[in-house]
C-alpha cells in the first residue's frame, strides 16, 4: 500500500469514527423540520435497555375488571390477552425495558425500567395512567349511558396517520367486522333524526359526526393533533383502553434504581459511566505510553470497538442491560485490551530477536490468532448458554458477552491488521517509534 493511499484511508476512519463517537453519546434535535415536525436523534447510549437495578423507572398498579357479567367466566383468558396487549402498547411506544405481572386475583402490576429523565417519566405516565373507554354516543354528555351504542369492545384497530399532503394528522378507528352493521345502522339512524353522533374519552369529546358510517373505518381528529408525536400519543391512550378488562389506575409513582438504593447512591449509572471511563481512558493512554505509534493505531482500533459494540448493544432486540450485563461489559472490554496487548507484546519479542519492524508486527498478530479466536468462542459459547437461562440477570450477563466476545474477534484480528497494514507505509523499519529494542547481539 502507498503512503498517499494509507493516508486517506487514515482520514477517511477517523471521520467514520468521529461520526461513531457522536452517534453513541450525543442525542440531539435535527435542524430541519420534516412535515413541520422536529425529529429528535436518540444516541447509541440513550437507547441501550436498562435494568431497573442500575436506572430509574415508574410503576404502575392497576384493578382489572370485567366489561361485562358476561366475560367474568373467562377472566383469566381475559388477564392473559391484556397483559400482553399492555406490554404490546408500550413496546410501541419505545418503552422497552418494562415488566408486567398478574398482581393477586384482579390486579395488574407494572414496572416501566430505563427512564432516563423526568420527560420519560411523565411520558409513561400520560400514556397508561389514566385508561379510558372510547364510545360513540348519540349524546354528548358521558354520563348519558343509554345514548352508547358502541365502545372499545367494537373495535378492532387504532393507528395515528397523516394525511397524504402531510397537511394534517388523524386517528383511524377500525371497527370488527361483526359490529359494523350494526355500527351502520345505528348511525343512520341518528343521522336520519337529523342528530349528530359523538366520539368521547371519559368527559371529552374527541368528535363528532353528521354522517353516517359507511365503511369499515373512522377518521378523529382534533385541534390537540398537531404532529405526529401528539397523535401517537392519543392513540396509544385509545389502545389502553381497547384492553380486554377495564383498568383503573389506583397507584402510580417513579421509583428508585434498586442496586441505588442498596448501594445509597443516588445515581448508580452516573457512577457506572464514570468508572467505565476512567477504565477506556486509562488503557488508551497505556498504548500511547507503552507502544507510541502502533499504540495509537491500537487506540484508533480500540475507539472503534466501544463504537460498534455500543450499536450492537442498542440495536439487537434481545440485549438488556443490568448489573450482570455491566459485569459482562467490563469483562468484555478487559479481554479486548488483552487482545490487542499480547499481540504488540508478540510483535515487541519478534523484533528483540532481530527482525524487521513489518515482519514482526505482521508474526505479532499470526501469533494471537489462536489464543483470542478460541477464547472469545468459548465466551460467546458460555454467553449463549446463560442467555437461555430463566433468570434475567444471567441471561443479560450472557447475550451481552455473546455479543462483545463475536466483535472482539473482529476486532483484535481483522480490524486490528488493517490498522498495522495502514502504519507500514509510514514506517516499516524503525522500531524505536513503536519503543520497541533490539536484544545486544540481535540486528
């Protein structure tokens, strides 16, 4: 490789790696506006899946109930579908670290992990604190039972859209099948009467009409609807309220992270980041002290592993990330120093012996090829062993070492030696810019 090429290629990582640095630990507002929206870039860091036991969270207790005397027979099937329909919900809604669990005969217990900042906190609040029924009623006072002629139960979907123009943002009510003529009906009627039929959620009114319903689906749309978050947002309350069982919200409140609140420390993530930087830190200014020039290439490799380990860690679904997982992460990031140590370290001895600086880099990397595949398997091997444990904290600790020992190898052996391969061009022969010494008598 020519130097000008191994000069560009060098400018050309970097950049990358810049651009993967501020991926992983900076969130921000895009400039731009997109159909009059401000999207928001979430880091790599914001997006990892916290346990409960190293970050905030809120929680939730629910009574559950039957709609109607009628499903109280099958109440457990009930309980079943909406748990899931509840965990479903707030997956949707980004949530993804969140547990939910039958709390005695009728109760629903949730605990809503990863929260961030109060924002997120008052989100998850605003979505599922408050549940309430859509209806369609011939009146608009809530209180006038006997004007509802259909409810959640006649509906099958609820999605937030804009409009193809991008001039407006609407809620498109689906309704079953085998409710939607008598939907028809009872809206041509009204109408007929010359009245008008009316959305509501609890005492509000989300809308009204003054045509009938002629297809399967319905439009809402408000004032309040001002952008996509907005509507999503609506929607999602809407869903709640589709549920099986009829949630009344009796508790809510944040709670602390547990491994906090044994450990009195007020925020334990804040303190994990810190150690963990202190940690990268430090074993980048070892390269540079004990390697000079190739320790820098290794530092270049090393940056590159916090980056694309930190994307794997946010972007596989399965990956969540408590005390046992910050454990693995560490472990992780110990054997990947000791990697790229023991190859220089090879190298170091080559060229003591009296061989060419090119020569003994290339045979440093040759040498550790067994050691760090075998090793980084057996850890990948034992990770998904403890992925397919019961217990979550061990399966943390397993799909996070599965993954960082699998990018290790890619690191330490094939990134690795294209970092040595772009260094040749600029020196293959003095190894005092490497402080690497020759033994006496060895030249």
């Amino acid at each position: 490789m020519t130097k000008n090429r191994s000069k560009m290629l060098i400018i050309l990582l970097t950049i990358v790696l810049i651009v993967g640095l501020v991926a992983s630990f900076v969130s921000f507002t895009y400039p731009l506006s997109i159909g009059g929206v401000k999207y928001q870039y979430s880091s790599f860091v914001n997006e990892l899946v916290l346990g409960s036991d190293i970050n905030s969270g809120v929680m939730f207790k629910y009574n559950a109930t039957a709609r109607n005397v009628s499903d109280e027979q099958d109440y457990d099937a009930l309980m079943d579908n909406t748990l899931s329909g509840l965990r479903d919900i707030l997956d949707d809604s980004g949530f993804k670290n969140s547990t939910i669990a039958r709390n005695g005969d009728n109760g629903v217990y949730v605990e809503v992990g990863g929260i961030i900042d109060r924002d997120d906190s008052q989100e998850v609040i605003s979505l599922i604190s408050n549940p309430q029924q859509l209806v369609f009623s011939s009146s608009s006072d809530s209180s006038d039972t006997d004007a509802i002629f259909a409810t959640s139960s006649d509906i099958s979907s609820i999605e937030a859209l804009q409009a193809p123009d991008g001039s407006a943002y609407y809620v498109e009510i689906t309704f079953k099948k085998d409710r939607l003529n008598y939907i028809k009906q009872k809206t041509e009627e009204i109408v007929g009467d010359s009245g008008t039929f009316y959305m509501l959620v609890g005492d509000q009114q989300m809308g009204s009409s003054t045509t009938a319903i002629t297809t399967s689906s319905i439009s809402m749309t408000t004032k309040d609807f001002i952008d996509m978050a907005t509507t999503k947002k609506y929607a999602v309350q809407l869903r709640v309220g589709l549920l099986p069982l009829d949630l009344t919200c009796t508790y809510y409140g944040a709670i602390s992270a547990s491994a906090g609140a044994r450990g009195n420390v007020a925020n334990p993530m804040l303190y994990i980041w810190v150690a963990l930087g202190i940690m990268v830190v430090a074993s980048l200014v070892f390269f540079i002290l004990k390697y000079k020039q190739i320790g820098a290439m290794a530092m270049f490799n090393i940056l590159f592993y916090i980056v694309l380990g930190l994307f794997f860690l946010q972007s596989v679904p399965l990956v969540h990330i408590n005390l046992s997982g910050v454990f693995a992460i560490v472990l992780s990031y110990v054997l990947a120093v000791v990697a790229l140590t023991n190859t220089l370290e090879s190298a170091r001895q080559e060229y003591a012996k009296g061989k060419k600086l090119h020569t003994s880099l290339k045979q440093g990397i040759n040498s550790t090829v067994v050691s760090t595949i075998t090793i980084n398997v057996m850890l990948a091997l034992a990770g998904i062993v403890c992925a397919l444990m019961p217990n979550m904290a061990i399966q943390s600790f397993g799909i996070v070492t599965m993954v960082l020992a699998l990018l290790n190898i890619f690191c330490s052996q094939a990134l690795m030696r294209l970092m040595i391969k772009l260094y040749l061009p600029f020196n293959s022969e003095d190894g005092k810019k490497c402080n690497f010494t020759k033994e006496e008598g060895n030249n």
